[in-house]
C-alpha cells in the first residue's frame, strides 16, 4: 500500500470536484433580462413566475419566495399561529437556523434526539418530549433524507400540532412520492449559495392550505394582506421579499433540478456500495419509506474499532489530505454558547419564553455520539460528477484502512 498522504506520500487525487454552483448562459441571460426589464422587485415578472414554478415543481398549491431559509421558517412558524412561550419540538441535528428562526418567534426549542441509521429526528423519540406547551414540530430532512412523515403527522393529529418541514436540504427530496415540504402544514426551503437550488440567497415556504398561505404571504410582505391596500398593514413583521434578480436565476435552477437529483441518486448508489466492502464505514440509511434522497450532503459513519481505534478527526485529516474534501459537521444545537448563554445571546428573548429554557440540561445522546465522533461528510457539488470521482473517494478511504499503522501515528 502507498504511503498515506497524511505522512508525505502521493494523494490519490489531485484534480477538484465538480464546482458549485452549476451555471451557464441561461442564468446570465435570465439576468439580464431582469436588468433590462427595470422590473427588479415589488411587482416583478420574474418572483411571480417563481413561486408559480416553485408550487408546480413540488406539487403544492401555493409557494412564496422570501428573502432565506431562516426567514421561511420564522414565517412558516409565525403563519401557523405559533407564540411566546410555545414549545416547538426539533432535532439538535441540523443547522443552527432551524432553532434560532424559532427563537426569533419567542417560542420555545425542544430537542429530541436523532436516529442513529438517519440522522433525522427520531418519531419515536416525540411523544414522551410533548408537553401542554407543545404547538409543532420541525421536522428536518437532514443532508435531503427525508423524515418519516407518515409517523410525524400520525403525532401531530393525535396531539393536534402544526408541522413545518424543514426542507432548506430537501429539493427534490420525495416521501411516498410526495416531494418533501409538501406533506406537513407549512415547508420551508433555502436558497444559500451552498443548497442544490441556488440564487445566492433566498428562501421559500410553500403550503396547500390557503388561509396559512394567506399569512404566508402577509408575515412575507409587511404584514400586508392579499385583498388589502399598499399601505394597509395587519401583522407585525417587516420585508423579507425576494428580489427578481434571485427569482431570474432560480426559474432557470430549477430547470436542473431533476438531471442532478438522478446524478446524485446513482453516484450514491455507487459510492454506497464501494464504502460498504472496505467495512469501517457504513452510509447512512434512507429512511424506509422515503423515495427520493436528495443528498444535499452524503454522511457517512466512521467506526473507530474497525480503523485500529484512531479517532475520526484523524481519519479526516487523513482523507481530506488524499485529495478528498470532507468534515465533521455539525455539533448538537444545544452545545452551541448561543444556547448555553441564552440571555446574553437573545437578549430580545421574551420572558415568557425563557422562563422554560435551561439548555445545559438537555442531553441527545444519539446526536452527541455522532458529532462527536462519528459523522463524515461529503458536500453535494461531489457527487454531480461521474463515477470516477466516486472511485477515487473509496480508494483514498481503502488506502487509509490499508495503513492503520501509519494512521496511528498521525497527531490528532
Ligand atoms: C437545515 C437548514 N435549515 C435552515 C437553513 C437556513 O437557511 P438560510 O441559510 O437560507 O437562512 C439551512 C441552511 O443554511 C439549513 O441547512
């Protein structure tokens, strides 16, 4: 076996991973369109054709764009009624928005634990985190896996809660053929620079109900309301519209969502199986039920005993040293400062909210597990290549578990 890179030899790759985000000629000229048209904004062709488009490419009645997937789900949450000092229940898996767009409604975060195979929030882990205070859930898609909604809205119903899906991961991502954001009351998606639908910055919340769409719209525009005037303002809230230059770039990102999704489903596939016979490490499952993944990421788990007891910050180093970019992710919510110092990091937190938070007690130990020494992660722009770029990442990790003792003395 070569030399590990980690220790000075040849990495097994050198050449990059396709680049994110995909372009070409149509954004550029969707753009300038948009510059000539003089319609930039309020009003604007390019918005209404996108939320027009959104709702049609996930099945939904109504979709509305915004300014982020932070601010849909804010939006999503305040649409569905939610108040100060409601609880609100969601996975500490996931990124730090799903708890703050939360927060930023005075309501109140309960983390339930993950499941080890997903990463999604565990259904069975709801019910006994459900108290008189309880108004919804957050179910996230975690990396575009879809969350068991069949088990969701069987809680929901039974303790009559509203559910927001967080699909700011989740384009294309399909539960029993529905597209994910779709099943639940309300579904929030982002358009950041890194998701597999970009402008950028953006967001969106879509519903099929249309009294939330309603508030949708007035938390999205003002606290304007549909039928009302300009200046007519019913909800407390501000602007948090999309721009047309954002929606220009996304009808045309929208035209690949489909192309890439295949791409990604089947390099998975490949990759899945190529990880499985080095052993050591085992791809995350897609939860049964689901139809489609969207792989926003790919995570896999690392399993220490297998690679001579190294740690998985070791085994990092190593891969990302063949040429092969990956990391960690993220670290349980709860953990964050942010929530352990809750009144100096809010200190716009409204007192009927904190008087339920001591976060320094919650303890997930699923998640804490994972974060802690577990989860690997690929980003999405690697798996749009073709299957050599597969190849290449279970070669490195082969060559890794082909030389645990160099492995063993690399520094943490
Ligand atoms: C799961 C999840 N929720 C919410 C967000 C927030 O979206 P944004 O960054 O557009 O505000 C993100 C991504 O950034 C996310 O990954």
């Amino acid at each position: 076996m070569a030399k590990l890179a980690v220790c000075g030899g040849m990495p097994v790759r050198t050449r990059e991973f396709p680049k994110w985000p995909v372009r070409d000629i149509r954004e550029e000229e969707a753009l300038i369109d948009v510059v000539r048209s003089g319609e930039w904004g309020i009003g604007s062709r390019a918005v209404a054709e996108f939320d027009k488009k959104f709702a049609e490419f996930l099945g939904a009645k109504y979709a509305i764009s915004c300014t982020n997937g932070t601010d849909a789900i804010s939006i999503g949450l305040q649409a569905l009624g939610i108040r100060a000092g409601d609880e609100v229940i969601l996975p500490p898996y996931t990124f730090m928005a799903t708890s703050t767009a939360t927060l930023a409604v005075n309501a109140v975060p309960i983390f339930v634990d993950i499941d080890p195979d997903t990463y999604n929030i565990d259904p069975d882990k709801i019910e006994e985190a459900i108290t008189d205070r309880t108004r919804a859930i957050i179910p996230v898609h975690i990396a575009g896996n879809p969350v068991d909604m069949d088990r969701i809205m069987r809680v929901a119903k039974k303790y009559d809660l509203r559910v927001l899906e967080d699909s700011a991961q989740a384009h294309g991502a399909r539960w029993a053929g529905k597209m994910a954001g779709t099943i639940g009351d309300v579904g929030a998606w982002s358009f950041q620079s890194s998701k597999n639908v970009t402008s950028g910055e953006g967001g969106a919340t879509a519903t099929n109900d249309e009294k939330i769409f309603d508030r949708l719209f007035s938390f999205q525009n003002c606290g304007r309301v549909r039928t009302g005037k300009w200046y007519e303002h019913h909800n407390m809230s501000g602007n948090h519209r999309l721009s047309a230059f954002q929606a220009a770039v996304l009808i045309v990102q929208l035209d690949r969502v489909e192309e890439y999704c295949v791409r990604r489903e089947k390099n998975a596939a490949y990759l899945d199986s190529r990880l499985r016979e080095i052993g050591g490490v085992e791809p995350t499952v897609m939860t049964p039920g689901a139809t489609r993944h969207a792989y926003h990421l790919y995570i896999f788990r690392f399993n220490s005993e297998e690679f001579g007891g190294v740690s998985r910050n070791v085994f990092l180093k190593a891969l990302q040293a063949e040429g092969v970019p990956c990391s960690e992710g993220y670290v349980p919510l709860y953990k964050l400062p942010l929530f352990q110092h809750l009144d100096e990091s809010w200190p716009a937190l409204n007192k009927v909210s904190a008087r339920y938070m001591d976060y320094s007690k919650v303890s997930c130990p699923v998640c804490e597990r994972v974060c802690r020494e577990e989860a690997v992660w690929l980003t999405q722009n690697m798996l749009i290549g073709d299957q050599s770029d597969m190849d290449d990442i279970a070669e490195a990790v082969a060559k890794i578990k082909g030389n645990l003792g160099e492995l063993r003395g690399v520094a943490e």
